[in-house]
C-alpha cells in the first residue's frame, strides 16, 4: 500500500522561500506511469492544485502561482519536493502531495496527511 | 482554467434521507476517450480528502453503494441513497479533464 508523508518547515518568513518533501513508501515513484501532485488549503477554505511532475520529468504548474513553483523529484530518496519562492501571508495553508493515477487517469487515490505551512515574521 | 461550482453549499440532512449535490464546470468535461474527466472527494474534519467517485460514475474500491455519481458535459450530481452518519465533511468536485485541476467550493454535509 502507497503511502505519502509530507514534512519541511512549518513557519516560513514573507519573502522566503517554502521547502516541503513528499516521502513516498510502499512503491517507487517511478514505477508505473502515476503522476505526483501538490494540493494547498487554506485553513477553512478549498483545495488549490498546485503543480505535478511525472515519471518522465514533466511538470505541469498552476499559472496562478505566477512561475513562484517548482517541483521535483529525488528517484535515489523517493521523494517529491515542492519550491515556493516568494511566499506571503497568502500562502498559508496545509499542503498535500497526492499521486495521480494511473496514465492521467485524472483521480488522486493516495494523498499525505499534509503540513501545515504558516508563513509570518 | 475551468471553474467548478458546486451547489449547494451547506447541505443539512436527517440520516436515513437521501441527500444531492451539484456540480457545474464552465466547460465541457468530457474527453475524447468518451469519459468526463470529474471526481468527487469527501473531506471529513482534520483529514485529507478521501477519493469517492473517479471519472463521473466509478465508485472508488470501498466506497459504499449508497453513494452514486452521475453526469456528463458540464451537469454532474452526487447522491446519497440514505445519508448515514458517518458521511458529515465538506465534499467536493474536481475536474481532471485539464491542468490546473480545478474544485469547486466544497458542499459541507451536516447532520440535522
């Protein structure tokens, strides 16, 4: 069974930048044709899909987040991490890592508990 | 990007009743594969959301028959046979059809 466990800093100052991995057990993140995707919530609000990265090392990133992202992948740790350059108050939130899959299949099964991100001074 | 909008947005229900929700993107959801590309989550207090229904119609391994997902284009509904207790949190849709996936608002489901 996949499981995904995020972790990385959970205050950030204005201006920096926020670092988060996604530790992946259970299963390669590279096997099979899945994607690996970040997802933020606010607290009491919706759900924001943030960016992916495929097998291949492709990325897709929201355009919202103004080229703030980026996401890669360590194949030696099974990790997927997540950059955000910049960060405001506005950033705050709790973020997923979810896999994708399979082949696109547009669906996250296996999501992380998330982290809690508080960017403030 | 396609803008999901969900209805309706509190959704009180007596366990035992059914219960219906909606969900309408700005564009068409559905992929040359013949499949529209929606999914629903139930995201229960303190958790991550948790797969319910994939591409419309499919009920993810476990989920109970009395949940159903229905659809197509940019009409879709999720409905619950007989609400149980258990089913309270925020539910949402979500379209896979294009980057960025996009949910809607969320439909919070309490009991009365």
């Amino acid at each position: 069974q996949v499981q995904l466990q995020e972790s990385g800093p959970a205050l950030v100052k204005p201006s920096q930048t926020l670092s988060l991995t996604c530790t992946v057990s259970g299963g390669s993140i590279t096997s099979g044709s899945h994607s690996w995707t970040w997802i933020r919530q606010p607290a009491g609000k919706g759900l924001e899909w943030i960016g992916r990265i495929y097998t291949s090392g492709e990325t897709n990133y929201n355009p919202s987040l103004r080229g703030r992202v980026t996401i890669s992948a360590d194949t030696s740790k099974n990790q997927v991490s997540l950059e955000m350059s910049s960060v405001t108050a506005a950033d705050t939130a709790v973020y997923y890592c979810a896999r994708e899959g399979p082949a696109a299949a547009g669906y996250f099964l296996h999501w992380g508990q998330g982290t809690l991100v508080t960017v403030s001074s | 990007e396609i803008v999901m909008t969900q209805s309706p947005l509190s959704l009180p229900v007596t366990p035992g009743e059914p219960a219906s929700i909606s969900c309408r993107s700005s564009q068409s959801l559905l992929y040359s594969n013949g499949y529209d590309y929606l999914d629903w989550y139930l995201q229960k207090p303190g958790q991550s959301p948790k797969l319910l229904i994939y591409l419309t119609s499919n009920r993810a391994s476990g989920v109970p028959d009395r949940f159903r997902g229905s659809g197509s284009g940019t009409s879709f509904t999720l409905e619950i046979s007989r609400v149980e207790t258990e089913d309270i949190g925020v539910y949402y849709c979500m379209q896979a059809l294009q980057a960025p996936y996009t949910f809607g608002q969320g439909t919070k489901l309490e009991i009365k």
